[in-house]
C-alpha cells in the first residue's frame, strides 16, 4: 500500500512543520474558479488541496481534480461525503470513519460498501478518525450524518475520542467544525488532544483569519483547512498560508487579526 503523503505528514510533524490545506468543493467551482484558486495555491505555497464535500451534487468529480493536476503539483487528497466520491485521478484519499458520532453507518457500514472500488483504485488510503466539534450552528455534515457533535466545551470527550481513534489504528485524526460553523474549534481543545496523541491532528471548520489559523498551528494542529473563508475572499490565501507556515519558524511574529 503507498505511503508517500502519510509518510510526509508524519515527517512535517516531526520537524514541527505545520501544513495549510485548502478545500475545494466540486459543486462550487468551474474551470475558471480551479485556475484562479490553483494560482493563488502556488503563490501561497498551499502544501494539500482537499477535495470534496458533504454532498457532491454534480458528476464532475474527475474533472475539478484533472483541471487542478493540470495546473499544480500541489497533492490532491480527496475529503469525500460519500463512497461515489472518488477520482483515480487524485494522489490520496481520506478514508474517514466518524468516530465522534454513533451512526453505525459512518464508522463502518458505508467504508464496507466502499472498499472493493477504493482498493481497486490505486489512490493512497489515509485512514482518518474523523471528529465534528459543535460550532455553533446546525452543519451538513451533522445533518448528513444524523449524528450530534462533540460539545465545544467538552475537551475530555474529545480527548478520549482521538485516543480511542488512534489506538483503534487511525492514521490521522480529523477535528472539524463543520462548514458554515459560526464559532471555530477551541485552542484549548486542540492543545489538549495534541497532547496525548501522536498522530497528526487536521483541524477545520470556521476558521476565517490568519490570526486563528495561526493560534490553531500553535496549540498543536500539523495542518489547518480553510474552505469557506477561502471562498468567500480567495485572496485570502496568502495571509492564512504565510500565518500558518510562520508557525515554529524562529524569528517570525503572530499575525496581526484584520481590523
């Protein structure tokens, strides 16, 4: 089974090297919007393009990841809502189970389902322990997955949740607040699960500033998603991938939040 972008995560944290991964929803972009955000991706030195969503509506899958290989070599991980989304055409996917929910459908009944066409597609199986933390808002995901989320202020159920992810053989461990959350996953909860676990830590949802990115990187997060912010400013790129990067670089200073 290939390892090469697991092997890198677990290198970059290692070294303390923290990655910036932009999500790129298939139903929200055309040619013209994948060239204008893969250039902004390079200028940013984005190290992971994530490509999925909770639904996936359209059949264009193959070709959102064909037009970004095409104009990058940035690695495309495929973040998939369900089995049909997959493309051979990506370098990795994020097998994820919902560890954090009780649907027995997302920890093992739809990876079941899936696994003959995932094995017979070649791509590199990251198996990820995917965790929804309450943001504050009803999500899609949480919808989708007719499962409640962690509570924002409940840092030992997260903690126990990764520990248990890990120790069950998951890859990496995935804490998301969903699209659309209005308040971000906690510094303190980050902090806390980084601290027993040794996998990398993914850490999305509501991040809207390089500022927060920033705090995230600190407390422990090895790579930060921004998705929506990114859509809604995709100049915004710059100041979250310079934010995130500057994370363990000696000699650098936070950024400063925008006005």
């Amino acid at each position: 089974m290939k390892t090469r972008l697991y092997q890198q995560l677990t290198d970059r944290k290692e070294k303390g090297q923290k990655s910036f991964a932009v999500l790129i929803d298939p139903d929200k972009v055309d040619s013209n919007k994948i060239d204008q955000l893969t250039e902004l991706a390079l200028e940013a030195k984005v190290d992971y393009l994530f490509v999925g969503g909770s639904l996936v509506v359209s059949n264009h899958l193959d070709k959102v990841v064909q037009r970004i290989k095409k104009n990058c070599n940035i690695p495309v991980i495929l973040f998939p809502g369900s089995p049909s989304q997959i493309s051979i055409h990506a370098d990795a996917l994020l097998y994820l189970s919902l560890i954090s929910g009780r649907n027995p459908e997302l920890l093992i009944g739809q990876h079941v389902i899936s696994a003959a066409a995932v094995k017979q597609s070649g791509l590199e199986i990251i198996s990820t322990g995917y965790m929804v933390i309450d943001g504050g808002a009803p999500t899609t995901v949480s919808y989708i997955s007719n499962a409640a989320p962690i509570p924002a202020d409940k840092n030992e159920i997260a903690v126990c949740t990764a520990m248990a992810g890990e120790m069950l053989g998951m890859k990496v461990i995935y804490m998301d607040a969903g699209s659309g959350a209005r308040k971000p996953i906690s510094e303190g909860m980050i902090e806390k699960v980084a601290g027993t676990i040794e996998v990398p830590i993914i850490v999305g949802g509501g991040i809207t500033d390089p500022e927060k990115a920033y705090l995230n990187c600190k407390a422990g997060a090895d790579i930060v998603v921004i998705g929506n912010a990114i859509e809604k400013d995709p100049g915004l790129i710059r100041e979250m991938g310079a934010a995130i990067h500057a994370v363990g670089v000696a000699g650098t200073q936070r950024p400063t939040p925008n006005a």
